[in-house]
C-alpha cells in the first residue's frame, strides 16, 4: 500500500510541460543522480506538441528533483511531425550500455520509432548546464544572448568589429572597410547592413 505520493515533475505555464507531462524510460543512474527521460506537452498556435525532456533526481531521494534544464532534448522534427497523431515524439524506453552509451527508443507520430544514441555523460552535463526557462520571452532572449555571448565571445572580436557571415571560414572586417556584406555581431546580437 502506497502511504505518501510526491509529484517530482510539475507542469509550469509556458514550458514544455505546461499542458501535462509523464514518465517515459526507466531512471537512469548516475553518479550525480538519476536521470529522468519524460515527456511534456505545451500548447501551441499549431495544437499540442509532444516532446521528450529530461530532468535529475536524488540518488538518495528520488523524489526531490535537484537539476532541470530549460528545453527539450527531443522535439518533432521534418518527417517526425506528420502521422496518425501529428507533432508527437515520447518514448517508454531507453538503455544505458556499460560503456556509457544511452539508446533512447522514442516513437514519432504514433507511427514510427527511432533510436536516438547519446551518453550518460552528455546527458548529466545537458541537465546540469542548460539554464532553466526564465518563462517570460524578453527573459528568454536575454538568457539565449548572453548564453551565445559567453560561448563565443572569447572567439571573435570585440564590440564594433563582425564576422562576414556568408562564407565557409568567416573573415573578420571592421565597419570600414565592410563593403557591401551583411554581418552578425554574435558578441552583442546586432545585425548591421553596410
């Protein structure tokens, strides 16, 4: 007989689990905790969409959850996005190898599955570092351009100076001598036209 239940996943307005959310594989163990592959639905302008979302929890209590991250880690995409139910991916299974390898099954369109492969390091890292959903949108763009700040500013040039976009090697240029070229500034999300 169960005496207590705790709800470790809640639904939150405006995220991948604002409509409902539910378990999909068995726990993964880690050494900083269990991994939990679920899946969320959020209401959207084209109807429900379905997708698979991780989140950790205690090793010691599983049901106090200690990392989310702020995104999915599978969506629909191209062919995945049309079936008997359209827009869907969720999976009931995943296998964590002794070499660290994770084969998650997941089902798409209530027609099809795949196997998407990654690690368990991957995932830990994935559940650990991705910033939790700031929920509101200006919140969110905030959040996206400083988190492309801090992953390329150490890589192109400062403030005033772009990266010429439409080529294979991107070639540094100042303002003045820019052209007639359309340039992305990825240090401060400005675009310029020259």
């Amino acid at each position: 007989m169960i005496d207590e239940e705790k709800t470790t996943s809640i639904r939150r307005y405006h995220t991948i689990t604002e409509v409902k959310n539910g378990a999909g594989a068995v726990p993964v163990k880690t050494e900083k905790g269990w991994i939990h592959i679920s899946h969320g639905i959020r209401n959207t302008a084209a109807g429900l969409r379905y997708v698979i979302n991780v989140f950790t929890t205690d090793l010691e209590d599983p049901a106090k959850v200690i990392a989310e991250h702020g995104g999915l880690l599978i969506g629909p995409r191209g062919e995945e996005r049309v079936g008997d139910v359209s827009n869907v991916v969720f999976t009931n299974g995943a296998i964590a190898t002794e070499s660290g390898d994770v084969c998650i099954y997941y089902a798409f369109g209530d027609t099809r599955f795949h196997v998407a492969v990654t690690t368990i390091d991957r995932l830990v890292d994935y559940v650990f570092h991705t910033p939790a959903d700031p929920i509101r949108f200006v919140d969110c763009v905030a959040q996206r351009c400083e988190l492309i700040r801090k992953s390329y500013c150490s890589q192109v040039p400062p403030r005033g100076v772009f990266t010429r976009i439409q080529r294979d090697k991107p070639e540094t240029v100042s303002r003045q001598n820019a052209g007639t070229w359309r340039f992305v500034c990825i240090c401060c999300c400005e675009r310029s036209e020259q």
